[in-house]
C-alpha cells in the first residue's frame, strides 16, 4: 500500500451524512412523530434542515408554539421509534469503511464526533461493526447542553491530540465546519451527505477550510 505524507495526526469524522446515509431513517422518524402528535407538516426543506442539528433544536425552532412539555414529548416518541424502527437500516456511504482502514493503516488516529446521542450511536456501530476502527466514539447524551465543538474536543482530549492544527474534521454539514471554526481546526466537506448550507461570509471564507470532496476516498488527498 502507497503511504500517505501525513499532514494530521487525528480525522474525526462526523456520523449522519458522513459516515452512515442516515437521510431516510431520519426522515421516517421525523414524518412518524409528526403524524403522531397531528401537528403541521413540513415543506421537503424544513425536513432535510433536521438533518444535522440536535432533534431539540430543529422541533423548537420550527414548532414555536409548543411548550417545553409537548417538545420533550415528540423528542421522546422521535428517538424512540428511531431506535425501534429505523436506526439499523443506515448503510455506510461507498468508499468510507477503505477510507477509514487506509487512514489507520497509514498510522492516523480516528474519531468520531456527532451530536448523535449515544444511545444510538453504540449499537449502531456495533451492529454495523464500525467500533474496532474508532480510536474515541464520542456523541451526545440526551440533552446535555453539549455544543459540535464541545464533542470534538472531547474525541481530542480521548486520542490525547491537543495541537488542533494536527486534527482535521470531516462533515457534511455547516454544524461540522461551525464546530471545526469554534476549534480553529482544519476542515474538510463532503457532498455526499445532507449539503454545507446557508453559510456566513465568514464561514465560506474560513482559513482552515481545506476542501470539499464528492467522494469518501478523495479525503485522503488532503490529509
């Protein structure tokens, strides 16, 4: 195998839209719960925004006039019938398992950091067999307050990486590049997941913003 000039020592690599194409399943999820509570439909739009984001933030923002009360409530129904019903229907997008195992073999660590919370997370993993290739799982738990940035720092301290010009996060998301920007860490963008939207000026002009890839192996052209 050719050896990679190693520029980072950590990829931490977001999950939905990433790693796994979780579009689907969450999308179920979301149309079930929101049958469920008989509340207003969402434009196809408003349905792929919830694709990143914590599930809490996405229902406040777009549900306004429920209490605090009635908002915990769908959260609860959404992750419940995710875990039941969807979760393990998720498939890994081509080429990022040989991406994953290239990086590793090279010598890389790898982490994941999601807002994804843990309890889905696991046995995802370990039903898909995606564990033995992660240096630091790190996710959400329940409503923890924990922000993109939070996470990742968290999957540095675990792969005892603390120069962030060494780490490089992978996302397709503008959450992941607003997480790698809090960090001040490299970051590269994938197409193939959800889409990098609605940046600022700012963000698009971010100094550590390396690339932005349409397939998984390319990412191993700017590590």
């Amino acid at each position: 195998m050719e050896k990679i000039d190693r520029k980072y020592d950590l990829i931490l690599f977001d999950l939905d839209g990433t790693i796994f194409d979780t579009a689907e399943t969450i999308l179920n999820s979301l149309r079930a719960t929101i049958e469920y509570a008989g509340i207003r439909k969402l434009t196809k739009e408003e349905e792929w925004s919830f694709i990143g984001p914590p599930i809490l933030k996405s229902i406040k923002k777009y549900y306004p006039e429920l209490s605090d009360e009635e908002i915990d409530k769908l959260v609860e129904y959404y992750r419940a019938y995710y875990i039941d019903n969807e979760l393990l229907k998720a498939e890994l997008f081509p080429g990022v398992l040989e991406t994953i195992i290239s990086l590793r073999d090279n010598g890389y660590k790898v982490a994941l950091a999601t807002y994804k919370i843990m309890k889905c997370v696991t046995p995802l993993f370990e039903n898909k067999g995606m564990t033995k290739y992660f240096d630091s799982i790190r996710g959400s738990v329940a409503e923890s307050g924990l922000t993109k940035a939070d996470i990742m720092k968290l999957a540095m301290e675990d792969c005892k990486v603390t120069d962030v010009d060494r780490v490089c996060m992978v996302g397709d998301t503008e959450y992941d590049l607003r997480g790698a920007i809090a960090c001040d860490m490299p970051f590269i963008g994938v197409t193939y997941g959800a889409g990098i939207k609605n940046l600022t000026e700012e963000e698009k002009n971010y100094k550590k913003y390396i690339a932005l890839v349409d397939r998984a192996e390319d990412i191993l052209k700017y590590v």
